[in-house]
C-alpha cells in the first residue's frame, strides 16, 4: 500500500513514511493509492471477529511495512478491555430496534478520539524505538484534542508533549483532565490568551523551518491519515453489532468538525462497507451541512465562529475534508488543487453547477445541522424515551441521524463523549447533573502540573528548549 497526496505532488510513500508527518510537502493530505476491497467472504469471516482482531484484518490492510506480528503486538496493547472499559471497546446500544448508539467514548479521556489517539501513541512509540529518533509534540488545545493527546502519548518512550491551552478558558474538568497528569514527558503551557493565540503560537513555530527540524517537533492534528485508519474499524464493527447479516445496510449519523470520523465511514464504504448514507451532523457552525446541501464550500472565519455547547464541531474549515473532495474528483488531484487554492486564501469554491454536485449522493452523503435549543431536547428527549443520557455532540448526531431515519435501514448514531464532560447542558436539560465514572470523583482536587507563559511564540520555544530533549 502507498500514499500519495490528494494535490499530486508527492511520490508515493509507504505508512511510515507518512506516520509521523502532518501535511504532505505540496500542502495536500496523504491518501492510500487506492482503497482496498473486501470481498464478500472476507466480510463474512470478520462478522464475529473481537475488535482486536477485527482491527489488524482492517489496519494490515493500509499499513503493509510494519511486520504482521509487530502490528498484532501494538494493536492488542492498544485495545484493551482496561483501557476502554469493556471488551467489546466499541459497545453498541440499542434504543428501540433500529435505533443504535455506537459507544466510542469509553477510553481514558471519555471521548471518541481516544480510539485513535491510543493507537497513535504506540505507533509512535514503536517507530521512535526502531529508528532512534525523538519527537516533540506540539499541540493547541481548547478540550478534547489536549487531553487526548496527552492520554496517549504519556510515559511513551522518546516522546514529549507540549500542549498549549487558553489559560482559565477550559472547563474545570477539562483543565483537571490535562493539568493532573504528572508524567515527566507531559507539559502543560497555560497561555494567557484565547485558543486563537494558542494556534497561532503553533503556527509560527511549525513555520520556523530550522527550529521544526532541529527539535523533532510533530503534531498530531486530525489530518493524520492513521488516525482516520484507526477509526475505520469501529464502522465495521458498529455495522456487525446492528445486523445479523451482511445483506443487510445501515446508516451511521456522524457529529461532524473537521471530517475526521464521517471520513474514516466513508473510507469504510468504499472499502466495500454496505453503508446506504452517511449523515453529516454540524451544530451552529455549519460549514459542512452548507456544502452537502448547496456545494457551496465556504470556509468562515474566527471571527464568524460560534461558540457553542457542543464545542468539539466548532470549527471554521474542516481539515478532513479534502479527501471526500479528492475522491468525489474522480481522484483528480490538479482539480483539488484549483479548489484549494481559493479555500487557501480563506476564499469558497462552488460545485453546485458542476457535474460533482450531483455525484455526492454516490458517496452516501446527506446532512444537517443542530443548535443549542435542538440539542438540548434532544437530550431530553432521549433520555425520556430510553433512559438513555447522551452528551451534546451525540445530541446533535441523533437530532440530525433521526430526521433522515429511514423504515427499514438500521441507524447507529456515533457516540463521540460523554455526558459527564457537558455536566452544564445536562444540567439544562434533565435538571440534574450526570453521574461521574468512578475514577473521575475527585478530579478536580488533584494536584495540578502546568506553566503559565504569555501568548509570545519566543517564550514558547525557549520552553520547548529547555525541557525538549532527553534529560
Ligand atoms: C473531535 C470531536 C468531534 C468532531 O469530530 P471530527 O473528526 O473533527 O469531525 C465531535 N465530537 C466530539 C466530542 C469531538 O471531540
């Protein structure tokens, strides 16, 4: 298996050669050359497979240079019935026949990212191991990403972590998630700013060419095409947990920000996957639902960004998404780099003459979007029904999955957090607090690790300076 870049500008590479790397050198995203298909026997023998074995049949698929037995080895340290509560790791909930939850929040940070977060870090680990290298992790965070990135990558062999957040601008649970963790590796930098200073902090280091190659900085954003493998696996999973057998097509309703998990379903259906729709959730900031709806692609602006209850999909261009675009091209990567060229400079792109709009229902996508009003009933409502509580996010997956339910065609609606994370709008919505897991009682009394720094990008790397080599 090779990658190569959705702009054309990269000679193909192998997975590990692509592992630790963020954008492709020509700006565009790294992608398999072509997807593999699984044949209807295949699909068959993996019905009753475990996640774990499940997962290597998936991932040994895309990643063909690491040696089967290492990649076997990584995946059953990653999949763990400890490290994700329970064995079957992505645990479908039924809310009336034809109604699923698929629970992908179960990891150490009680949201979906986990499942490739986890992965992420031993991958790394193993690679960092074989060839001797170092790596510095430079992240911003405003919740989920952070935490997720610091859960996965703690006490990992030659990996550090510099994780910078809006210093007073998380939830307490949030912050405590982050700042209690006291592995050596792990460093905390509370900036006194907004989110925004935080990226453009990361910004300016990652374009500091000479300081990148010298300090091993890496990133772990979303675009990293592992992670998208890693989520592929649950999608098969959630469909064998919903079906007796593989006639059978489901839909999966997907809350949406930068494309990540909608896209690893629609690598999945490409992959042969029978999936009939792929439902696209956005809340306020609908950048996403406008385009499926009206091809009209119109990245916004910080500025135009909503803060909302739901504020994992608050996002102003959605990084993924170039990848759908890649493939709805027919793969014709001179055309997405015409397109790019305007998103680039914060410009839309309109597909809604062209022949590729009508093309998109090939794909199986269709969308819509929540808000705060919507997604609190729905939460209500939910829970009312089934006695079933769900965290903001999934709301807004199930408000938008339900209004294109189909009789006959099972929907699983991806569980992406926790309500515990929301305590707030559970608050509004049922009148009272969710319940706490058991490890995460006393959570905010711990004792916390962190820096305070101003938002001034040489203060950033004089940190990074100090404390980012083998001490
Ligand atoms: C990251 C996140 C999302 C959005 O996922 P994408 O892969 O960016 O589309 C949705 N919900 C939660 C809770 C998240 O953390």
């Amino acid at each position: 298996m090779r990658y190569i870049s959705t702009r054309g500008g990269m000679p193909p590479k192998t997975f590990s050669e692509i592992l630790l790397s963020g954008l492709s050198p020509d700006g565009g995203l790294a992608i398999p050359e072509v997807y593999p298909r699984v044949t209807a026997v295949e699909l068959h023998a993996w019905r009753d497979l475990s996640y774990q074995a499940l997962a290597f049949e998936i991932l040994s698929r895309f990643i063909d240079d690491i040696p089967a037995q290492d990649l076997r080895k990584i995946i059953n340290k990653t999949y763990t019935a400890e490290i994700f509560g329970s064995a079957d790791i992505t645990p479908l909930k039924t809310l009336e026949p034809g109604l699923h939850v698929l629970g992908l929040s179960n990891g150490p940070t009680l949201a979906f990212k986990d499942i490739a977060m986890q992965l992420l870090g031993n991958l790394f680990e193993y690679q960092l191991t074989k060839t001797g290298g170092e790596l510095n992790i430079l992240g911003a965070t405003s919740g989920d990403t952070g935490s997720s990135a610091e859960y996965a990558m703690r006490g990992k062999h030659g990996i550090r972590v510099f994780m910078l957040s809006p210093l007073g601008k998380m939830s307490r649970f949030q912050t405590a998630q982050m700042f209690s963790l006291q592995d050596k590796n792990i460093f905390n930098i509370a900036i006194r700013g907004v989110f925004d200073d935080c990226q453009d902090i990361v910004k300016a280091v990652s374009n500091d060419h000479a300081f990148k190659e010298s300090r091993h900085i890496g990133t772990v954003n979303s675009i990293n095409w592992a992670r998208i493998v890693a989520q592929v696996v649950y999608y098969f999973k959630g469909y064998f947990a919903a079906t007796k057998t593989n006639d059978e097509q489901v839909s999966f309703a997907v809350p949406s920000g930068n494309f990540g998990n909608i896209c690893a379903g629609h690598v999945a259906r490409m992959m042969g996957l029978p999936i009939k729709r792929l439902i696209l959730a956005t809340n306020e900031n609908d950048v996403l639902d406008e385009f499926f709806r009206t091809g009209v692609y119109r990245p916004r602006t910080t500025f135009e960004t909503q803060h909302t209850s739901s504020p994992s999909m608050d996002i102003s261009k959605a990084s993924n998404f170039e990848r759908f675009i890649f493939d709805l091209t027919g793969r014709n990567a001179q055309q997405v780099k015409e397109l790019w060229s305007a998103v680039d400079q914060g410009k839309p792109f309109d597909l809604l003459q062209t022949p590729l709009f009508a093309k998109i229902q090939d794909f199986g996508f269709v969308s819509g979007s929540s808000n705060h009003a919507a997604r609190i009933e729905t939460i209500r409502d939910i829970h009312q029904r089934y006695r079933v509580l769900v965290d903001t996010h999934t709301a807004d997956g199930l408000k938008v999955g339900q209004a294109h339910r189909e009789t006959g065609v099972p929907l699983i609606c991806l569980e992406t957090a926790l309500p515990v994370k929301f305590a707030e709008s559970i608050q509004e919505a049922i009148g009272r607090e969710p319940e706490r897991p058991a490890d995460f009682e006393n959570l905010e009394d711990l004792p916390q690790r962190f820096v305070v720094k101003d938002a001034d990008v040489e203060a950033v790397k004089a940190y990074i300076d100090e404390f980012g080599r083998a001490q």
